[in-house]
C-alpha cells in the first residue's frame, strides 16, 4: 500500500494538459490523430547557429560538471545586455540576475521563499493555472482578482485594495497577458507598482510572452532599474523556441535574489554549461530572430483569425503572445463542450477558458506555436464541413 500523501496533494489536481494530452494519445493509437492547437509549445527549433553552437560546445571535455547556482558570469552579463536593448532596464549582472530551469521554477521558488501557510497570494483570474498550484501546495490562501473583458483584462486596482490585508504577501501579474492576449501600458505597470509598495506586497511579472507579437515589450521596472517590491520572470522558451531547454531568468533586487539563492541550492545546481553558452549566444543581438519568429506569429495569427471566424467565434484583434483568446458562440453553453465538440467531431483540440479561472467560462485558448501547415488542416477540415456543422 502506497503511504498517505501530505494533506497537500489534496489541494492540486494533476494539471489539466497532462491528462487531456494522454486521451490525445490513446486516440493517436486508435487510428484518429488529432489537431492539436492547445498547447503553447513551439513547434519549429531555436536558430540554425545556436544549435551549431550548443553542439560544439557538448563535445568538449570540460563542459558536464556541477555549474554554479548563480549561473555563469557570460549568460548573466547578456541578460543583462538583453534586457537593456529589449526593455531599456539596467540590471547588476553579478547580483539582480538569477537563471532557473524555466520560469515554472521560478514561480514555485518565489513562492515557497515569500509565503507563510495560511498567507494570501493575489492571483489573476483568468490566468496561468500554475500561480494558484503553487500557492496551495505552499498551504498558502489563492485570493483571485478579476480580469474582465470590459476592463481589457487589466487588474482593477480600488478591487485590490478591498482583497488585499496584512496577511497578502505576493501578487502574480503577467503581461503580455496569458491566455487573453491582453497587454498593460507603463501607466498600468506603474499603479500597480505603487499598490504593491503600499501594501508592502510582492509584486511578480511572469513576462515570457514580452517579444511576441508584441511591438513595444514592457517591464515592470519602469523606472529603468530594479525595486525591492517587484520581481520580473522572463524566459526563453517561447521567444527563442527553447521551451525544452528550461533557460529563463529571475531579474530581481540583489537582496530578494539572495533569499531565493537560500532555497533554490537546495534544489538543484546550475543550467547545464553548454545550455547556458548556446542560450547567451542566441540572446545576444536576437532582433533579427525576434523579427523573423513574429513574421511567422503573423502568418499563423492570420490562420487563426480565419479559424475562429469559421467557427463562429468572436475575438479582438491586437493580441499579443503566442494565442488566441475568443468567445465562443452562443450556441454553446460551456467550453468544455465546445471544446469536447470539436475534438471528438472535428478531431481538433482547442484549450478551454475554463481552465484559466471562472473569468475564462464562455472562452477557448487557439495556440498559434504549431506548424502553420497544422492551422491550415484545421482551417481546410472546418471549412469543408461548415455547412455540417449543428451548433
Ligand atoms: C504565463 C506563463 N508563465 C510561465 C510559463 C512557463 O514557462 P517556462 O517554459 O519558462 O517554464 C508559461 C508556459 O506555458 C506561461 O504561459
């Protein structure tokens, strides 16, 4: 018999994605493949020359040792770089950088070195389901706040004052917003900035949708250097095509970049060495990479406008990030079951709003990371069997 689990598995259920991708796969054996266009994983490779690079670099002899936890002087200093040319924010490479295997262990490390059990987090409603993971498996208190569509899915701030007590020690905000494609203005960035100073709260952005389709990427260190209330999460996994990598960053004031430091060598060393070259070259002069991938984000954003339209959805344009966020029609009275409807009618998978939060009810997340020749199967197969379809 298996011992009894800690009290907090009781809380998190198995992420959504990693039950729905193995039904994928059963019916992938049955003889019936499925579109699949949920999922944020980018289909095609970093660029040619960082792969040349990476490859060289895992065939010399001194490159497969235990790598400091800080990360290397040569990746810190181009983040640093990078984050100066993308964003125009000066960071102390040896101090206010903290490399992690994606920034999904980025969220769980702030988290475990910032809440107490039984603290509040604030956390977005919809927004990335790993926010609210992290929080409960910490036994810490979810406190949702409400992005709507009538306030383009920006935090309303007079709604943070009322959710926000002694207890609330960290909010997670995320612009470019994941799923709703949202963006926040400096202004925005600013009043939330100062919120979060009142309250003496955390504030976090997860920004690894910051360079796509996006022509005027934003910090959240307007100011243009770090603050010790605000911490920004960024990653190569979507802008560089590296999300098997594990390669993002923690930019961040020296003093909370050392609290992490207490928890994270717990965990685990350093990026492989060869990774952390390989990922230095590719951020270093990326804005010939970064123009091109967003040519291909608006071809397939294209695709995947006319695949709503067909399928009766309605969206705004001007998204920006690696989806599409879209009401579904009104014929339908969740999204699981549109989404249902179409993966077993259509054999295409689109993610559900809900899974984002109450606020994603009435919505469906159109990934645009695929091949583009896999938006226009689905867009063929719909087409051609419009006049079938019973909404
Ligand atoms: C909002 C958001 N944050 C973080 C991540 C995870 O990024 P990483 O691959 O760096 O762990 C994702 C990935 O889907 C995301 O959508």
């Amino acid at each position: 018999m298996i011992p009894q689990t800690a009290e907090k598995l009781d809380h998190v259920e198995q992420y959504y994605f990693s039950t729905k991708l193995a039904e994928l796969t059963e019916r992938h054996k049955k003889g019936q493949p499925v579109i699949n266009l949920a999922i944020g994983n980018p289909g095609s490779p970093p660029k040619h020359e960082t792969l040349e690079h990476l490859s060289k670099k895992v065939l010399e002899q001194e490159m497969h040792g235990y790598q400091s936890y800080k990360g290397t002087e040569e990746f810190r200093e181009a983040w640093a770089t990078w984050y100066q040319r993308h964003f125009g924010v000066n960071i102390d490479s040896s101090s206010e950088i903290l490399p992690t295997m994606g920034s999904r262990e980025a969220i769980m490390l702030i988290t475990m070195v910032f809440v107490n059990k039984e603290d509040k987090v604030l956390i977005p409603d919809p927004g990335y389901p790993i926010y609210q993971s992290a929080t409960r498996i910490n036994d810490a208190q979810p406190v949702t706040y409400n992005l709507l569509p009538e306030n383009n899915w920006l935090p309303d701030i007079e709604e943070l004052e009322q959710l926000a007590d002694d207890t609330t020690k960290l909010m997670w905000i995320n612009y470019p917003h994941m799923p709703t494609g949202a963006k926040a203005s400096k202004e925005i960035m600013r009043e939330l900035s100062d919120f979060a100073h009142r309250k003496n709260i955390l504030l976090v952005n997860d920004n690894p949708y910051s360079l796509i389709r996006n022509e005027h990427p934003q910090s959240l260190f307007t100011e243009g250097n770090t603050a010790e209330h605000l911490v920004e999460l960024n990653s190569l996994s979507k802008s560089h095509n590296m999300a098997g990598w594990r390669v993002a960053g923690i930019t961040a004031d020296k003093g909370v970049i050392n609290n992490i430091l207490k928890i994270k060598t717990q965990f685990n060393t350093g990026i492989f060495l060869p990774l952390q070259k390989a990922a230095a070259s590719a951020i270093n002069d990326d804005e010939e990479w970064i123009h091109s991938l967003n040519d291909e984000y608006r071809k397939k954003e294209r695709l995947g406008q006319q695949l709503l339209e067909a399928l009766g959805c309605q969206f705004r344009l001007n998204q920006s990030g690696m989806f599409l966020w879209a009401k579904i029609p009104n014929e339908f009275s969740s999204s699981e079951r549109f989404v249902e409807y179409l993966l077993n009618v259509k054999d295409i998978f689109i993610a559900p709003g809900f899974i984002f939060g109450e606020n994603g009810e009435g919505y469906i997340r159109l990934s645009l990371s695929n091949k583009e020749k896999d938006l226009r199967k689905a867009l063929f197969k719909i087409n051609v069997s419009l006049q079938k379809i019973e909404f």
